[in-house]
RNA sequence: GUCCCCGUCGUCUAGCUCGGCCUAGGACACCGGCCUUUCACGUCGGUAACACGGGUUCAAAUCCCGUCGGGGACGCCA
C-alpha cells in the first residue's frame, strides 16, 4: 500500500509555525515512505477564508521547501468546490437514519450546555431531536432556502472507539461520551469533522499526521468513516508547540507566522530543522539535511510531550546555517535586506561577499549582518561619543594622520597584508601596541569600538573612504 | 467541571519497548579558562534533571498503582 499523507490548512490566516510543523512531520512521513503527500485547503468556513491567506500559505510552503504532489492549484482539493459531494454523503447518512435534523435553537443550546456544566457533566448536546421521526428523503438545509435546522450524526452511545494513534499509543474513548456532532450547518455547510472524513476518504489517505489539539475529534471521525461504510485511515498526533509560558502557541507569543521568520532574516533550512527537532529526534544529531530529515523521520522516533518553541535554539541553528552557506549564496540572500533599507551597495558582487564575508560569524540573522554592515553601506557614519572620548585623544592624531599616509600611498593595491605591513610600520614608529592603534582606527572607520578585524575592514572599505574617514576623525579630535 | 493526552537539566532531548552497561549522555542558554587588535568565531571546562508517594525486584529513570502538576478538547471554527 502507497502511503498517502496531507496537510489541510485553513486559508483564515498567516501560516503559522506550530501549524506549519504537522505539516512538516506529514511531509517528512510521506517522503519517507516513497508515498504522496497532498495539500489540501480547508476552505468551508467561506467568511473567514481569504485568496491572500491562500497566497500566503502557499508561498511560505514553497520557501520552507515543503513541496506537494497533490493539491493547488487544482481545484478538486478546495474543500469549498466538493460540497456537492458533502450533500450527497450526508443525504446517504439520513436516508439510512444514520444522521438527522435538529430543530434546537442556538440560545437553546447554549441553555443546554449552561446546564450540563452546572451539574458538572460534559457540555454537550443531550440528542433531544435524536428521535423525533423525519423524512428519509429529508432536504438538506440550505442558507437561500432559509431552512432552520441542522444535521446531526447519530453517534452510537454503546461500547467504545479505540484510537491507536502512531504516536500516542493506544486512547479508548466511552461513546457515551461523544454526543451527536452536527455535521451540516443550517445555512447547507459542511462542518470540519464530517468534511475532513470525506477528504480523508475520497483522497485516499492512509495517515492522518496533525496536531494533537485533533485528538479528542478523532473518535468522532472514526465514527463517521464506519458510518459511512468505510475503515479509516490510520492517525498520527503531534505533540503541539507551545510559548515560553507553557500555553498554545498563539500570536500573542510574538513573531509565530512563518512570513515574520522570513522577514526577521531566518534562512528555511534553520526553521525546517529546528522545527523537525522540537518534538522528534534521532540521537544526539542536532543538525539534520532535508534528506537525513526524510530517511531518519519516523513516529517511533517521536516524543508524546508537548515542546515549548524556544527562540534561542532557533537562533543558532540559524547562525549555524548562515556560516554553512556558500559566500556568495549568503550574498545573494543579504541584497535584498540591505536594499530593504534603502541602502545601497557600493560596490559589486565580489565586494558584497568579501563584506559579508567579515561579518557572518558576527551575526545570528539576515537583517542582524545588515545591522552591522551599515558601517560598509552609509557614506557618512555617526560616531558613538563614547567611543570617541576613550579612544580619539590628541594623542592619537600623529599615529592616525601616519596610517592615513601610508594607507593612502598603498592605494590600489590595499589588501589584508599590506594593511598589515603598514600597522607595523606604524606601531614601529610610535612603539605602540596593535590594540592602541587598531581601536583609535576602528572608532574612526566603523564609528564604535565593536567590529569584524581591523584588516579585514580597511580591505573591504577600500583606501578612499579609509582615508577620507581618518582624517575627518583627526579633524574631530582636533577642535 | 467532564473527557483525553502528557510529566528526564531553565529549554529541546538520549536512555524507558527487552529493569543492571546511568556516579543519567548530547544540544541551546548560562558561568569560567584559553585564543585575541575590539566584538564575535573557535576551543577547553563547569553549574544544572529522572514530579512525588507507594509497590514488584537482589536491582527501577526504566514495570505496576496512586497522588500532584501541566496541556488539550468540549462551537451551526478548523
């Protein structure tokens, strides 16, 4: 049997990061096992679903690499062109009596659930139209038909359902427990739990990866499947990631879309591993490759426990794949945040990298290098005053002006090494250490006393501006 | 409240299936040393956990029971 696995976002909203990881762990299965891994939108709710949602998700998926064999743009995996579908499948569930109309209001509902709780019983519906005879040829509820009433599965109240989750083990659940769910709204939608069955079945999925939110809905399903005639698939629960406090991770807990990462200057790979690692591991490996993800990812290899996101490990993971990056890769992915700012590049491709190449070891994010490169990138810096009062004394304009001299006669020819040659003649000169000239120079150049090395700085900065920036910081040190 | 799930360093985890190799390993973070022109990188070292209580056993992080704690679900949302 072919393993078939899906991912079912919702187009209500960015795609967010705890969500996005059941989507990876289905993926990783699917790829694992040579099998099909589908995407499918989860659109029914037509109020909240929006196209730039659909956009979003869509195109986050692709920057994380996740890509579907099934799914967008095909229409036939819109939950919302498969309602025909949905009517016909619940026009069969009554006709059977497996399903039938409730006539409860939603104040009465509410009522209902009021009372369940004061008698601490489970809030649930307490199936009073479960017997009320109907019509087996019974119309289905329709918005434009202004038809008040809803469709209830008739759940069986006698024995249990047994979930044997891949990951979870073994969960029983009562069915005295699982009241009648409704599986059609009055307005003629489908709800999730029966619209999701259908997929499952229709798509063929053999493994349901989600998020273990979806546990306690998995009986029900599984209700509907064999209601419907049909064995269902078999269910894999993730644990869920939640914020530094313990709870759901939601929006409160900050950056959570995949879009804020990518726009915080994280590269997909970081955020893929990091993701695969919150919940699932093999050994003590910390670093894994797409391809180490999809040979190792297995549900044995799964923790049960929810994981709390934990920024700082993403953080170096992220700087980890910044300095594993090729050069000019990593150059290609920092143009855009400089330009982002408005800056320009003074320079070309080769002189992009041989800055970046100064500052990666420096920087954990994309825009954090942008934040130190301004140094590189601004014709006019500022110069901490700080800074200046500690290390741009009286004493130091001789050295300086003498640098200057010697950096300018170099001109063209100015690399690390003969910027080095010229320190030491420098320091010859004035018997001076490295550091008591290397940081009277590095305030003027870079404006602070925080920088990559000193060579490495004049070698990228060139000799004009070196110069043009030494003698300015003399002239300051002056008046 | 009811049902379901979960419980190893602050965090992610290895170990738990088949009890002894665990004076519990790794990673992030943190602290200290080294390297050093600043900051980083790197490197070396350190602090830090089996939720608790009962069993079973010669022996329990590992098996059983209970307690406590945390989370999730209880919607004409998905």
């Amino acid at each position: 049997m072919t393993v078939r696995t899906r991912y079912a976002p919702s187009p209500t909203g960015a795609l967010h990061i705890g969500n996005v990881r059941s989507g990876l762990f289905a993926y990783l299965f699917g790829r694992h096992n040579h099998g099909t891994f589908i995407l499918r939108i989860d659109d029914t709710d037509r109020e909240r679903s929006t196209k730039e949602s659909l956009d979003e998700i869509l195109e986050s998926l692709k920057w994380l690499g996740i890509d579907w064999d099934e799914g967008p743009p095909d229409p036939g995996y819109f939950q919302s062109n498969r309602f025909e579908r949905y009517r016909e499948a619940a026009r069969q569930l009554l006709r059977e009596g497996k399903a039938y109309p409730c006539y409860c209001t939603a104040a009465e509902l509410d009522a209902m659930r009021k009372q369940a709780e004061r008698e601490h019983r489970k809030p649930g519906y307490d199936g009073r139209c479960r017997e009320k005879p109907f019509a087996p040829d019974l119309e289905l509820p329709a918005a434009s038909a202004g038809r008040n009433y809803t469709i209830r599965f008739r759940s069986p109240h006698e024995g249990e359902t047994v979930v044997d989750d891949l990951v979870k083990g073994r969960a029983v659940f009562d069915n005295a427990e699982l009241d009648d769910l409704i599986i059609f709204r009055s307005d003629g939608v489908p709800t999730y739990n029966f619209a999701t069955v259908l997929d499952d079945a229709d798509f063929r999925i053999t493994h349901v990866v989600r998020g273990d939110d979806h546990l306690p809905n998995t009986p029900r399903q599984m209700q509907i499947f064999r209601a419907l005639g049909m064995e269902p698939p078999a269910y894999a629960h993730m644990p869920m990631v939640m914020g530094p406090d313990g709870t759901k991770l939601s929006k409160r807990h900050g950056a959570t879309s995949v879009f804020a990462y990518r726009e915080a200057g994280y590269l997909p790979e970081a955020l893929v591993n990091y993701l695969a690692r919150l919940g699932w591991s093999h050994g003590d490996q910390e670093i894994f490759s797409r391809e180490e993800l999809i040979d190792y990812f297995d549900f044995d290899a799964c923790g049960k426990s929810a994981g709390i996101f934990n920024a700082e490990k993403l953080l170096w993971l992220n700087f980890h794949y910044m300095k594993e990056r090729p050069l000019a890769a990593l150059a290609r992915e920092v143009r855009p945040f400089i330009e982002k700012r408005g800056l320009t590049i003074p320079g070309d491709d080769a002189w992009l990298e041989k800055m970046v190449a100064t500052l990666r070891e420096r920087a954990k994010t994309l825009v954090e290098l942008v934040d130190f490169a301004s140094f590189y990138l601004k014709d006019e810096i500022e110069i901490d005053p700080k800074a200046a009062a500690k290390f741009l004394k009286p004493e130091a304009a001789e050295p300086l002006a003498a640098i200057a001299d010697e950096l300018e006669s170099i001109g063209g020819n100015l690399n690390e090494e003969s910027v080095k040659a010229a320190f030491e003649r420098v320091m010859a000169r004035y018997a001076m250490k490295l550091g008591q000239l290397a940081q009277p120079v590095r305030v003027a150049l870079t404006g602070g006393t925080v920088s990559p090395g000193i060579f490495e700085v004049i070698a990228v900065l060139g000799p004009s501006r070196t110069v043009t920036r030494l003698r300015a910081a003399i002239r300051r040190l002056q008046t």
